[in-house]
C-alpha cells in the first residue's frame, strides 16, 4: 500500500475533501472554515465561511442536517462552541431521539482541545468529559494523523452528531497516511504499544507523552502497554479489559482536569466490571483542579508530563 507522511491538520483536511467530492451533500460551515480543509482561505463551493456568530451558524447547520445535508461545522477553537451552547447541547444530541428517530442529525462539531498550549485560563480547554456526559453524541479524539484521517471519514458518514476534537498540539505532528481509501469504526481502541507490566489508557495529545514515558520506563526495567481509545463515546471497554485483565495495573492519562474528567469515568469502570484484576489501584493523571495558569511554568505544574506518569506507574508497581 503506497504511503507518505503528512501532518495531522493536513489529514483531518483530506478526509474532509475527499469526503465532499465522494458525496455531494457534504459542506463545510464555520469560523476561517478553510483552516478546517488545510488550505489558502480562498472560496470553494460547499465551504461557508461565516461572521463569528455561533449560535446562528450552529442553528443553521443543524436545520441543514435535519433535511438531507452533512454538515462539518467548524469552531477554530473548542471553547467557541459556549456561544452556542443551546443549539450544541440541548437541541443537535437531543433532536433524533426527541422524533423518534425520524430527523436524522448527520452533522461533525469539528474542533480542538487546547490544554497544554500556552492559551491562559478562558481559552486551554478540555471538552470531551462535558459532552460525554450528554447522551447524544459520539466523541472522537485522535492522537496521530492516520486516526485523525479515518476517523474524520467515519464521523462524517455516520448519522449521529459527532464532535471531533482535535488538538492544537498535535496540528502540526507528522505520520504515516495511506493514500488508498480507508476509515477508522468508532468504538475501536488501538494499541499503540504492547507490554506486559502496566496499562497506561492515553487520550488524545497524552498519547504522546504516554509513549515517551513508556520508553523511559523500559530502560528501567518496566514494560508499559500504552492504549490509545481513539472514541470515548462510544468506548472501547473490551480492549481495556483485556489489557488491564493481562497487566493488573491501570494508570489512566487525560488534559482534562481531575475531576469528573474522561479518567475517572475509565477507572470506575474498571472498578465496577474488573475489579478482581486489578493488583494495585488505578492511577489518574490528569490536569489540577484549577483554572490555567497564563504562566508557563505554572502551566505545566498543573498539566500532564512525562514525569507524572511515570511517578503514576512506578507508583501502582509499587517501584
């Protein structure tokens, strides 16, 4: 299969364009949409570029998905989408089951999390624990641009509303992409890197942090198993039960903050269905329950690093 490297922006862009070429009622509506698409902002048909106003744009194109179109509705940053927040939360995830499923909501919320990336307190933002916990939609979170590629694909051919987050970390990271056809099913965890010792569940940009601390770990004698959930809604429960069922040792890495983020969900889960696998308690590394600091050095006291997570591992191993 013939393949090259590009960035993770430039894949999430291919999968849009390919998408609007293979199906016509595919269009792309938002803030600088043409950032969405990896391009020069220029005019291309289907591509609506709109004034800043959320909740107008976000209304139109969930009256557009009601009636046949599939729109990709693009927020340059995640937490653009408070201005919204009623046609984001409590008509697009609720309107399907509200009609019986009659109005089908084929529509991708597409956006980045921002934690991490020096934006200060009322941008970095974490969103996926929120809108997990508003049945209606599914969540992807890619960590490298062949998932981001596939997933992009999948979000926009299915018939549920779906955010994808992006992260503006990973914008510019490089990876191996096919140039043949492919899609990534939601619901399907990968593993990133098999081991034996410890599970570490990595969402999103701390998959990266999550692989660099594996291979720290593995000069010290540990073998760490880094899974990469790709969807947290839906989950891929099976493929951490397997792992954590081989390991015994959980650590669960998540840039949102501690409280009631994606980590603590994972973890009761386990708690609740594979408890008796479990040789240690689960780890969560997550961001302090605190507002972003504006200074860096105090923003990386409060985030996820390398450091944390290996502390975490060490620590559920009892090293």
């Amino acid at each position: 299969m013939s393949t090259r490297e590009i960035t993770f922006g430039r894949a999430i862009g291919e999968a849009i364009q390919e998408e609007m070429a293979r199906d016509e009622n595919v269009i792309v509506i938002g803030e600088d949409c043409w950032r969405a698409l990896g391009e020069d902002p220029k005019p291309r048909p289907r591509v609506f570029n709109t004034p800043v106003s959320e909740a107008g744009f976000t209304g139109l194109a969930t009256g557009a998905a009601m009636m046949g179109l599939r729109p990709v509705v693009y927020f340059s940053f995640g937490f653009f989408m408070f201005s919204g927040f009623d046609q984001v939360v409590n008509q697009i995830p609720k309107l399907r089951y509200l009609s019986g499923g009659q109005a089908k909501l084929p529509m991708v919320l597409y956006t980045s999390n921002i934690t991490g990336t020096r934006f200060a307190a009322q941008h970095a933002w974490s969103l996926h624990p929120m809108f997990a916990n508003i049945p209606g939609f599914k969540i992807a979170l890619p960590s490298t641009p062949y998932d981001a590629k596939g997933l992009m694909k999948t979000a926009i051919r299915i018939d549920d509303p779906v955010l994808f987050l992006s992260h503006l970390l990973l914008e510019g990271t490089r990876g191996v992409v096919p140039e043949a056809e492919y899609t990534i099913d939601f619901g399907k965890a990968d593993i990133k890197r098999p081991g034996k010792d410890v599970t570490v569940v990595a969402i999103s940009s701390m998959v990266d942090r999550a692989m660099r601390a594996a291979r720290r770990l593995e000069r010290q004698g540990i073998d760490t198993e880094v899974l990469d959930p790709r969807t947290v809604v839906p989950l891929d429960k099976e493929a951490i039960f397997r792992s954590v069922e081989k390991t015994g040792h959980l650590v669960i890495v998540d840039d949102a903050h501690k409280t009631c983020s994606f980590a603590s969900e994972i973890s009761a889960t386990v708690a609740e269905e594979k408890f008796d696998c479990l040789k240690a308690p689960v780890r969560r590394v997550a961001v302090a329950d605190v507002p972003i600091p504006f200074s860096p050095v105090l923003e990386d006291e409060v985030v996820p690093t390398e450091r944390k997570i290996i502390d975490a591992v060490k620590s559920v191993l009892n090293r």
